[in-house]
C-alpha cells in the first residue's frame, strides 16, 4: 500500500503544474504593467488642461461681453447726437435704439449655459448682428447732413465707436481661440479620455458663426 502511494506520488509530472504558477505570476504582473502605461500615459497629458482651459474661455467671453456693452453704452448719446440734425429719419433713429433695447435686454438675461447652449447663444449672436446692422445704417444716413459730419460730440462718438468695434474683434477672435483649444483637449486622443475619466461633466462650447467683418459697423469718412 504504502509502495503504491509512493509510487502514485513519483508519477505525477511537476512539469503540470508549471503553466498554472506561471499563470498566476504573469497576471498580476500585467495588471502592473498596464497600470504603468496608464500612468505614463497621463504623466504625458496634461491632467488640469481641461479646467484651465475652461477658465480662460469664460475669461474671454467675459471680454467680448464688456465689449459689447462698452459699444451699448455709446448709443443713446450717439442717436440724441443725430437726432439733433436729423429728426426726419426717425425710422433709422428707431431702429437703432429697438436693436439696442433686444441686445442689452438679452445680454442681461443670459442664462447661465449660454457658452453650451447652441440656441442661446447663436440668439445673442444674432441680437448682436442686428445692432449692428442698425448702427451702420444709421452711419450712412448721416453723411447726408453736412452739419451733423462737423459736430465735434458727434465725431468724437464715431471714434469712440471705431474704437469699441476693433476691441469687440478682438475680443471675438480671442474667444474663439479659446473655444477652438477647449473643444480639441475635449475631442481628441488621449486628452478625450483623461476629460471623460477627470472631468465628465464638462461639454464643448459654442462658437461664433457670424464672421467679424460681417459684424463690423461701415466706416464713414467725412
């Protein structure tokens, strides 16, 4: 009995059981290395791009909102201005203080996801568009009177305005820039994946669509 006990252990093949330790020392120690390479794979992204990035849109937008409210705030004395010399154009005079109205009034009740809200934002946009339009309407029309292109408040408020308008260019081109930046960290591979893993709530930001120089005022030289 005792031979057969010896002899039932001398048979058994150590080499069986090789592939079971081999297996159980391999995964383990792939598990390691892939926690590794996803280590090394965020070593080389840039984990905090996505609030960074963020906050210099918000910072941007900030901008182009001043801006558009340093151009609202040259109106009223702009059309008093004009009014003075040029009360039989009181359809252009109206249009331009209604635009006015809209944009500011919107601009004050912007929701808080306007920079993720396509349809609030393309409404802003086009509110924006709108006053624009209003006031080089309201430029042209003032070439007629010689009067009002010699008043002094009257071109000191045309420079004014010239002004405003390059600062809201600007301000334009460096939001969408920022946008661009936000939205490629948030769709491109592997900053997708660290954005999806980090910061899942966060969403691309809307752009603008109208050109700059279809928003830019016409320049009237007297």
């Amino acid at each position: 009995m005792a031979r057969r006990f010896r002899a039932s252990i001398t048979c058994a093949n150590p080499k069986e059981s090789l592939p079971l330790m081999s297996m159980s020392i391999r995964l383990p120690l792939l598990r390691r290395a892939m926690l590794l390479v996803m280590l090394l794979s965020l070593a080389g992204c840039d984990v905090n791009a996505v609030p960074r990035q963020d906050e210099e849109v918000k910072a941007a937008w900030s901008q182009v909102l001043n801006q558009y409210q340093r151009r609202a705030d040259l109106i009223p004395n702009l059309v008093e201005t004009v009014k003075g010399y040029a009360r039989q154009e009181q359809q252009v005079l109206t249009a331009v203080t209604e635009a006015r109205a809209k944009a500011t009034q919107a601009q004050v009740q912007l929701p808080p996801d306007i920079l993720s809200n396509p349809e609030a934002f393309h409404q802003f946009e086009q509110n924006q568009a709108a006053l624009t339009g209003a006031l080089g309407r309201l430029l042209v029309v003032s070439e007629r009177y010689p009067e009002l292109k010699s008043d002094q408040n009257f071109l000191a408020l045309q420079s004014q305005l010239e002004g405003t308008e390059n600062r809201i260019a600007v301000a334009r081109r460096d939001y969408i820039e920022a946008v661009q930046r936000y939205n490629t960290t948030l769709r491109t591979i592997p900053s997708r994946w660290v954005a999806a893993w980090f910061y899942p709530d966060a969403k691309v930001r809307e752009t603008f669509t109208i050109s700059a120089e279809a928003q830019q005022v016409p320049q009237v030289k007297f």
